[in-house]
C-alpha cells in the first residue's frame, strides 16, 4: 500500500473551527501526485486532527469532508476547549506559523504517470496541521476569527471617518 502526505492552508476560530481546501483537483501536487474527483468517496468521519503527522500528537477531530467541484474540503475543530496543546496550535495557526494541513491516505487505485500517480480511490486515514503547505492550488476557505472580525470592523470605522472628514 502507498501512503502519501498533501498538504495545504487552513485557518482556526477562538473556538477551534477549522475549514479548509485539503485537496484541489486537477493540479498534481509537488511530488506529481494527481487525485480525481471521486476518490474521496468512500471517507469514513470522523478522523484524527494531528500535528505533524505525528500519532502521539492529536490535537482535534476532522468531522466533515466534502467532495466539491474544485476539490476536497474538510470541517473540523481543535479541541481547544479540553487540550493545552490545541490551545498551542491554534495560536499558531492563527499567527500564521502553521499554515497548512497535510492528509494522510492509503491508495485504493492508482495509475503511474511520468514522476507522480493519479489516484482515483483511496482511505483517508487522517489530516494533519503542518508547517508548510505543499500543494500549489491549495487556499483558505474559512477565516471565522473573531479578532480579525473585529480589526476589519475597526479598519472599516477608521475609513468611514475618514471618508466623512472629506465631505
């Protein structure tokens, strides 16, 4: 069985809440990897939110994951509440340290094609929170951050002023 590691952007709420793009189809990713859409399918949730890869370090729960057109998405939270070290994470992804999420998955059905695979089936086995995320296409989806909420209010305020002081 082949595993393989994806990696791309997520961002984390106050409360833990993450969203993201996990996997873009129809770009390979940088080892030449290509997922179809589809292969997905038979993802059974919930599955481990760790660190790293790192089995001794889980640090939340992925509870959704969702085949759209442009790709894989997935749903899930740190377990902020309960853990000190998602609290840790979660400051870092927050502070742009920890940038991306990397799955980890058993191939089902693959074909070979130049230096990567095309894979149209697999197990997803877990996603993990990295520090540098490998896919190209990979972006944020969801940014609920309660204190970038309100820095965009403020900055919306501070504009409005400015824009009243000119009439």
């Amino acid at each position: 069985m082949d595993r393989s590691f994806i990696e791309t952007k997520v961002l984390a709420d106050q409360t833990g809440a993450i969203t993201a793009l996990a996997w873009p189809f129809g770009a390979p990713d940088r080892v030449g990897d290509v997922i179809t859409k589809g292969a997905f399918a038979s993802a059974r949730m919930p599955i481990p939110m760790l660190f790293g890869h790192d089995p001794n370090d889980p640090v939340g729960v992925w509870e959704e994951a969702e085949e759209k057109a442009d790709g894989l998405h997935l749903k899930g939270r740190l377990l902020v509440e309960d853990l000190p070290r998602a609290r840790e994470v979660r400051a870092l992804v927050q502070a742009g340290a920890v940038r991306g999420i990397s799955i980890g998955f058993v191939a089902r059905k693959a074909a070979r094609h130049g230096k990567g695979r095309t894979i149209s089936a697999l197990d997803l086995m877990e996603a993990s929170l990295v520090t540098l995320p490998c896919h190209p296409g990979a972006k944020v989806t969801s940014a609920k951050d309660a204190v970038g909420a309100l820095r965009l209010a403020a900055a919306l305020q501070r504009a409005a002023a400015q824009l009243s002081k000119r009439n």
